[in-house]
C-alpha cells in the first residue's frame, strides 16, 4: 500500500460551509475501482484541506499522480469545490 498527499487550496472566498466529511465524500464520488484507492482522510488546513490517500500498488509516483488527477476530476465536476486549487 502506498500514501500519497495532495493539498486542496481554497479560492480567496474560503472553504465555506465544506467541512473535511464533505469534502472527503464529494472526492469518494470521483474514485472507481481503477483507481485502486482504499482509504482517504481529508483534514482542514489554514489553506483549504490537505488529503491523504491509502492506494494499493507498489509505485509512488502513480498513486501521486493518481491523487492529483481523481482531485482534478473532484474540482471540473463538483460545483462546490469550483475555484479550488491542488498544491
């Protein structure tokens, strides 16, 4: 199993009314059984949410960029995460 990070950086609005289940729920939503994730934990942070990722494979470097792109797909099609940014 590997662990990867990812920060999600806030627009200058801020975080809103998005808590760390939310936000870690509307990701859930973005990941399929390719992306070989097993667990993530979102924690707030003074510029938005850091996300830790538990991926199966052997390769850090894929679950990093795996990471960022499930990330990317969360931001382009949830509205409330429009504006936000990956750190």
């Amino acid at each position: 199993m590997i662990l990867a990070r990812a920060s999600l950086i806030a627009p200058s609005r801020g975080r809103g009314s998005l808590t760390e289940q939310v936000t870690c729920d509307l990701i859930w939503l973005h990941i399929t059984p390719a992306d070989r994730v097993e667990h993530i934990r979102v924690q707030a942070s003074a510029r938005g949410f850091e996300v830790v990722w538990f991926m199966l494979g052997d390769d850090p470097l894929t679950a990093r960029i795996n990471a960022r792109l499930i990330c990317r797909t969360a931001i382009a099609n949830t509205p409330a995460l429009l504006d936000w940014k990956i750190a």
